[in-house]
C-alpha cells in the first residue's frame, strides 16, 4: 500500500506555545515525520532599537526580550556596559544582583512548570507555582515599583537602594518555597500520568545537545556539566556555594526533575547573599557616567548637573567591543557590544538562549508522536519575545 504524509500546521496560535509560534508538522499517521518551527510573528527590532538610544535609554529594551526574568536581561547588559567601560561596582550591588538574579530564576521557572504541567493536562499545577511566583513579583514591585518592567539594575549600580522591607520579603519566600518545591513533586515526580507524557520524551544526547549549541537545563539535562555561574563567574558569584544540577537521560522528565533542584540551589544562594548583604552604597561613584543618587540632585547642585548631562547627552564609552555571557533561566544570555566612541552603541547583538535552545525542536520531535511535539515545546522553556527580539 502507498502510504502519504499529511501536512499539519500547529499555531500560529496555540496554547502550548507560551507565546506566538507555528510549527509545520508534517505527519504519517500519528508519527511525527518532520518537524518545523517558524519564528518572527513577534519581532519588534530591539537589538537596533537599543543602538539607537543612549546607554541608559537603552536598559528598558532589555526587559521586554525574556519578559519572565527581566531583572536578568538587565543584568546581562549593564555588565556588558560596565566592561566597556571598566566600572566596578560596590560590593553590595554585586550581592544584592546575585540575590535578584536568583530570585528572577525561581520566578521563571516556577512559570515553565505551572504551564507545561498544565500543557500536560496537570492544571493545578498551574495555580499553585502562580501563588508562589507573587511573592516574587511583590519584592519587584517593592524594588522598581513595577511588577515585572522594573529596569531596576543600572550602569554602575541600582536604580534604588533596596527597600527597607527587602529582607523581609526574601526571607518569606525562603521560608515558604522548600515545602511547596514538595508539594510540586508530590504531585507531579511519582504521578503515572506525567511519567508517562515526559519520560524517553524528547530525549537528547550529550553529543547531540553540545552540537546544536544548547545551553541551560537544555545541556545540563543531558548531563553536561556547564553553568556560566561556576565556569565564568561574574557579580560575585564566585563567593557563593552551591551546586549545578545535572540530568542522566535528558529527557522531559529529567528536566523537569532538574529545574525543581536548580530552584532549591537558588534558594541556597539567596540565603546566602541575605545573610551576608554587605552595607554600603548603591551606586558606583563615577561622575559623568553613573547616575547620582536621586536624593543628592535635589540638595546638591553638581549632582543635579550630572544627572541632567547624563539623561540628555549620554557618556561617550571608549572605541571597541566586549562580550558579557550570563546565566539565564533558559541558558546563557550574553550581549555584544560595539562601540564607535560616540554616546550610543554601534552594534547591540544579543545570543537569547530561547532562539538557539529551539533551533533543536527538530530533532526532539522527530520520529515521536504528535502528543509529544506538545512536552517538546514546552521542555525547551522558550520566550518567544526573546525568540523574535
């Protein structure tokens, strides 16, 4: 008997995406024969956008690319600028930056898991890693007055001290989230149903994982032992213990099993930097360049001229270019910069985890069935306003 392919167009729109992707899915039967992703449906220029504003102008871009841990998208690009610029900052913005980054990491990944539960046909799930991602969008809003746009990390330091209750809201969430990391594998590690829909689902070597460039829980899942945080460190990371959580199998269930460990070592690395958060400013002292403080331009008159040079000139950054790579939730986020000398940057080039992540969805899908193309897409942990920046 001649057998034919079938043609199946999954999205544009499609609740499994967390976001706007089409997959061509060509089919024989229920068996997955060839599978592609098609991206841009988001594409909003960012990367020139930034390049034509100024320096600080530009840090707002950032958090709208992976909207679910903006704090690290900051991060990633004002590292990048202080290199270029060869600021260091005070000790306590580094500690209070790891704290932050941490955090953003349990606030993603508490996202992935609620929805690709619920892609699975657990939604519960989805409800209970929400409530605990509140307490952390409360300690943005407490930081940057936004809930998720905070553009709270800046050149040089922080948009503002931390809030007075800042140790009191970390200390909460470190008080509440190890049983409810419980309450998640309760409910999903040992449920027959999960087992079923993600373990040897989407499964990728170590050889394969490395070759197509993966990075994050992606390349850790498949057991490969690689995390900006240890083998580069950068803000401080190097004063923090903790260990890197690495799969056997890498398949959905492995990660899946990952991202719940590398939310209880964010954990750690939070108690961490609140039990030692250094004292000290907030802000590196670099007049010309880092904003001064905002209570100083309203008492002191060349503070007030600085931050009024600063908004409407920019700083002149010197000839040449750098590379800042760091840790993300999805892998690793790294920003080029380019600079010509002048106040704006020449070239803004960002590497998003999420883009090169789903370059192998392909192969994840592949030869499986159209019921698993769903825990494929999801297992990658994409954001597509990262995807189609």
């Amino acid at each position: 008997m001649e057998s034919k392919t079938v043609t199946l167009n999954m999205g544009p729109q499609h609740p499994a995406t967390h976001g706007v992707l089409r997959v061509i899915l060509e089919i024989e039967g229920e068996k997955i024969v060839k599978a592609t992703p098609v991206v841009g449906y988001l594409h909003t220029g960012i990367e020139k956008t930034m390049e034509s504003k100024l320096y600080y102008k530009a840090i707002p871009c950032t958090d709208r690319m992976d909207y679910l841990a903006p704090m690290m998208n900051n991060l990633g690009f004002c590292l990048a600028v202080e290199k270029l610029m060869d600021i260091e900052v005070p000790e306590k913005v580094q500690w209070a930056r790891v704290c932050l980054a941490e955090l953003s990491r349990i606030k993603s990944h508490l996202v992935w898991l609620g929805t690709h539960a619920m892609d699975l046909g657990a939604v519960s799930m989805n409800l209970y890693a929400f409530r605990e991602r509140e307490m952390i969008v409360d300690i943005y809003e407490a930081c940057g007055g936004q809930r998720m746009m905070t553009t709270y990390i800046r050149i040089g330091g922080l948009a503002n001290d931390l809030p007075p209750d800042f140790e009191k809201l970390v200390r909460k969430v470190l008080k509440v989230m190890p049983d409810r990391l419980n309450d998640y594998e309760t409910l999903l590690t040992n449920n027959q149903i999960f087992i079923r829909r993600t373990k040897d689902v989407a499964v990728i070597s170590a050889e394969d994982a490395i070759n197509w460039s993966l990075s994050g829980p992606m390349l850790r899942g498949s057991g490969v032992k690689q995390d900006l945080r240890k083998d580069n460190p950068y803000s401080g990371y190097e004063n923090f213990d903790f260990d890197i959580a690495l799969g056997e199998k890498g398949d959905t269930y492995d990660r899946y099993k990952l991202r719940l460990e590398e939310m209880r070592q964010s954990l750690r690395i939070i108690q961490q930097a609140i039990d030692g958060m250094p004292s000290g400013p907030y802000r590196a002292h670099v007049p010309g360049v880092v904003l001064p403080p905002k209570e100083d331009t309203l008492h002191k008159m060349e503070s007030m001229i600085f931050h009024f040079k600063i908004i409407t000139d920019g700083f002149k950054s010197p000839r040449g270019a750098v590379y800042q790579g760091i840790e993300s939730p999805k892998g690793e986020l790294g920003f080029y910069i380019s600079s010509d000398g002048t106040n704006r940057p020449n070239r803004v080039r960002v590497r998003p985890p999420s883009y090169i992540n789903l370059a192998c969805l392909p192969a994840l899908c592949e030869g499986s069935l159209i019921s698993d193309a769903v825990a494929a897409i999801g297992t990658i942990d994409i954001v597509l306003g990262e995807v189609d920046r």
